[in-house]
C-alpha cells in the first residue's frame, strides 16, 4: 500500500483568472538504501547479500561502461539506460563547435511497460493523523510484538498492529511488508478484509 496526498497546483504555473487546483502527490514512506533492498531482496532465495551485492555492483560498472562508449543498455525487465550529453553552448552552424565542448551530462532512465505493471501498487489517501510522529522501536521488538499476538490469536490485521506499536498507517504497512518477505507471516483477503496468518514453522528468536 501506497500513500498519496493532495497538494496545490504552484502560483507559478497558475494561469491568471485560473481556478487553485489541487493535484496528486505521492508520500514517500522512506528510502530504501541498497543494502536493505539486498537484504530483502535475499529472503527466501539461495543467495546471500553479499553475493548479490556483488552481481550489483558487476552490473553497475558493466553498464557504466557501455554507456560511455555509447551503448544504451537494457536491464532485463527494468528497462533502458542511455548516457545523455551537453555541450557548453548553442551554436547555429555545426562548425562552429568542437567536440571538446560537449561532454557526458548524466543518465536517463526508461522503464518497461513490464515493470511499470510491476510497480504499481495500491493507493490511499494519507489521512491528517498521519503527521503525528510514529513509534521509534527496533525491527526486533516490532517483530516481538506481532509475533506474541499471532501466537495467542493466531492472525493480526494492520489496525491491530498499529495499536500493538504505535506505528503510524504508513509504517506499519512497511513493516508487515517487511516481515512477509522475511516468511514469518503471510497475507491473506484483500481490501479492508486483509489479514495476516504465521507461516508455518517460522520463529523469532525474539519470543520470550
């Protein structure tokens, strides 16, 4: 679940005579660094995150390679890379530059349709409360927490485990986003008849 709020249209680009007008905005719920996308990223596979950390960073410095000789490079199904140049002013006539003058200025970035399929979640709107400042505890307790209900009641929604933490909407779907691709909890139902049920077998070390 993703969050967005409304926001108004800047004076800037406001025409005279023009009604306000609100637009969309979508609300980060953070930044994922990339080593915790590798860590994520390693749950339930066979590889680890420094083997993987290790393909990323192989892959990166290939595709900066060939994007300097000028290559644009596709990533399997994220997409293309191509370098993009500037030069150092505008000209009417091509003699009248050399090539000393134009350099590398950056890299664009164009998604695949299949991974613009892949990224579009669902969508709500950030409700006013939200600004109020979440609880500040580590994975583990949070992990502790969800996991002591789940052993006496044996499934716990979002509203549950907000309350249980005193994590804000936002974060508590992150969390439980965290701990599905972890394998301790699965989700069930859809919409406001989402739930989510241990995996078998799964443990915490962090039960008393």
């Amino acid at each position: 679940m993703a969050f967005y709020d409304l926001k108004k249209k800047p004076a800037l680009t406001t025409k005279e005579g023009e009604k306000e007008t609100l637009y969309p905005s979508i609300v980060y719920s953070g930044t994922l660094s990339a080593r915790k996308l590798l860590e994520r990223a390693s749950y339930g596979t066979g590889y680890t995150v420094g083997e993987l950390e290790g393909a990323l960073s192989i892959i990166m410095d290939t595709t900066a390679r060939y994007i300097g000789e000028g290559y644009r490079v596709e990533l399997g199904e994220f997409g293309y890379f191509a370098g993009k140049i500037k030069a150092s002013r505008m000209v009417a006539k091509k003699t009248d530059i050399r090539a000393a003058s134009i350099r590398f200025n950056g890299v664009s970035f164009r998604a695949s349709k299949q991974f613009k399929m892949k990224s579009a979640g669902e969508l709500e709107r950030v409700p006013e409360r939200a600004f109020r400042t979440s609880s500040q505890l580590n994975i583990e307790e949070l992990e502790k927490r969800m996991m002591m209900h789940l052993e006496q009641n044996g499934f716990i929604t979002r509203s549950i485990y907000t309350n249980l933490t005193g994590r804000l909407k936002w974060k508590a779907t992150e969390d439980l986003k965290i701990f599905v691709e972890k394998g301790l909890i699965r989700k069930m139902g859809r919409g406001n008849q989402m739930y989510y049920v241990k995996v078998e077998g799964s443990c915490t070390n962090n039960l008393p």
